[in-house]
C-alpha cells in the first residue's frame, strides 16, 4: 500500500504533500522514536515547481545541495506525527482487515 497517496494537505503547514525527510517524515519519526530526531539540525530545503514536477515523476534525485530533506522539516511536530501516523493506521485498517477506521 502506498501512503503517499493519501490525503495529508489539511495536516500540513508548509507544504501539500509528502517528500523526501520533510514535514511528514520527521512529524511521524517525532511520534514513534522522538529519541532518533535531532530537530536542531533540521533543515528546510525547497524547490522550483519544475523541480518538484520532475522530482515526483522520478526524473530528478535529491539535489546535491539539499541538506539531506525535500521540504519542510523544521514544521514537524509530534503531535502532527500523532495525527499522520492515526490517518495512516486507519488507511491500513480498512484496507488489509475490511474493518472501518477508529475514531481520532
């Protein structure tokens, strides 16, 4: 199952979807092993809408000078991740066992 194709623009601040080490990434990383993240070094890294076209297509790798994420990582928070990761559990809940989501 591909959770990237999952709806996560009404949780997010600084971008409309998932990318490499952003906002999605490090918010749920805050949620399940907060011990793994150091947000000090947390950096932001955008690209130009041709960039991102040809990124999501598979045509661009991460550039060179991005710190490591695509996106906006310093916008993570652990009770996002809390959210994201309650979206995520209820989207494989009802897809592997048949069995509606729980309640948030």
């Amino acid at each position: 199952m591909n959770i990237f194709g999952l709806e996560f623009s009404d949780l997010l601040e600084g971008q409309l979807e998932p990318m490499h080490g952003d906002e999605v990434d490090t918010s749920l990383l805050l949620y399940i092993a907060p011990e793994l993240v150091q947000m000090s070094l947390a950096q932001d890294y955008t690209m130009s809408a041709d960039e991102l076209r040809r990124y999501r297509r598979g045509w661009l790798k991460v550039p060179g000078e991005s710190p490591g994420s695509i996106g906006r990582p310093t916008l993570a928070t652990a009770a996002k991740g809390r959210l994201l990761y309650d979206r995520i559990r209820n989207r494989v809940r009802e897809r592997v066992f048949g069995a509606p989501a729980s309640p948030a």
